[in-house]
C-alpha cells in the first residue's frame, strides 16, 4: 500500500510539472504587446545656487590668502545679512605661483602668488519671484565688493529633493495613463484584445540643474542723479520633467 501510494504521489509531481512547463510554454507562445508612456510636467525650482570666487594677487603667498581670507568672511556676512536662510559654503580654495614667460631674457618672470576661495550660496524659496530676486541682489552684492576681487561664476536653479519626487510621481502617473491609450489604440488597430499588465518598467532620470544667463547689469542713471545701479533681474522659469514607463500585457484570448 505504502509502494502505491508512493508511485502515486511521483506521479502527481510528474504530471504538475508537465502541467506547469505547458503553461510556460504556452504563455511564452502567447502574443504580448509592450508600449512605452512618456509625460512631463513643467516645475518651478524652488531652489537657487550663485557660486562666487574671492580671488587677488599679492607679494607673497601669506598675504594673498590673509586678505582673501577677510574678502570672504566679509562677503558671506553680507549674503547672510541680506538672504536670511541663506546656506552658504565654501567649494574650493587655491593658492599658486603666478608667472609669465618672456620679457627681456625671455624666461620666467614671477608676479606674485594668487590666492582664491570659490563660495558657494544656496537660496531655497517655493516663491519663484521670491527666488529671483535673491538671486539677483546676491549678484548685485558681489559686484559692489571693493576692490573688484569677487567674480560671479555662475547662477543656477534646481528642484529640491522633495519637489523632485513630487512632481515626478505626477509625471510617472502621466506617463502610465498615456502608455495606456497607446496600447489600446494599437490593440484596436490589430483587432484583439487586452489581458493583463505583466510588467511595468520605470525609467526616470532626475534632471540637472539648469544655469541661468548672467543678466546684464543696468546702468542707466536715475532722474534724481541718484544711484546709477538698479537691482538685477532674474527670472526663474521652469524646468521640465519627464517620466516614461515601459508597459507589457498580455492578450486577452
């Protein structure tokens, strides 16, 4: 009995395995339909980036960095004092020889050491028109630096973490429902009908901050004989966003 019921258990694996290797094959058989669904969605930054260099040339390397030093300290007091939330940092600080070669004896003639401090400042403010205008007096602050030792590299505006996957998730939603009607357009087209969803595939790829142009500086004098300098505008504009989806299905027999 025991020998039987044995034989009969080995032939019931036997036969879910046949079964199961059918249902494979038939579905790799089976006809399937793989679309992709894209949408973006325009997004306000709410975040703004103007890096800066504090840079001067002096006798020696000592002196160059010692003044430098104050510029800087000076600089982000000043950025502090006029952005409140500002997060300000330092990304990169230099010191080399500075030489050129010809002159007389055509060689190496020595013009001191330069030394230089690049900052970085970090503006984060869901208010667009907000945004861009502490943008645009961080620009102003440095060019009214004495001494003309402070450089604008470079302003720039990004989305913040939290923005991003927001908003992402809005395109990502987007995206699927147009992968939808893609496939039900072509389903209808070949006359058969949609199963399943068997797979969803998603390919996001967060976007890179997006450099604003240095805006030009106004300087046309005032009616009162006043201050020439009249605060520089920015303009934050939007970024977009695109999500896409890969979809597969299975046809509905």
């Amino acid at each position: 009995m025991r020998t039987a019921l044995l034989l009969f258990a080995a032939a019931s694996l036997v036969l879910a395995g046949t079964v199961a290797a059918q249902n494979d094959t038939a579905d790799s058989k089976a006809g399937k339909l793989s679309v992709t669904g894209a949408a973006t969605v325009q997004v306000t930054p709410d975040v703004g980036r103007v890096s800066m260099t504090v840079q001067t040339t002096r006798p020696t390397g000592s002196e160059a960095c010692d003044v430098v030093a104050q510029q800087a300290a000076s600089l982000t007091s000043a950025v502090k004092g006029l952005v409140e939330d500002a997060e300000v940092s330092t990304v990169g600080l230099s010191l080399q020889r500075n030489v050129t070669w010809g002159g007389d004896n055509n060689g190496e003639q020595f013009n001191g050491y330069v030394c230089s401090n690049t900052i970085s400042v970090k503006i984060t403010d869901t208010n667009a028109t907000a945004l861009g205008a502490a943008l645009g007096a961080v620009n102003d602050l440095a060019a009214e630096q004495e001494g003309s030792m402070v450089t604008v590299n470079q302003l720039s505006t990004e989305l913040s973490p939290e923005l991003r996957e927001r908003e992402t998730n809005k395109a990502r939603t987007a995206a699927v429902d147009n992968g939808k009607a893609t496939a039900e357009t072509l389903a209808k087209a070949a006359g058969v009908k949609l199963g399943a969803i068997r797979s969803i595939t998603d390919n996001n790829v967060a976007p890179t901050p997006s450099p604003i142009p240095m805006p030009e500086m106004a300087a046309a004098a005032p009616p009162n004989g006043g201050d020439a300098r009249t605060s520089t505008p920015v303009s934050v504009g939007t970024t977009d966003l695109t999500a896409t989806v890969a979809l597969e299905y299975a046809f509905d027999n």
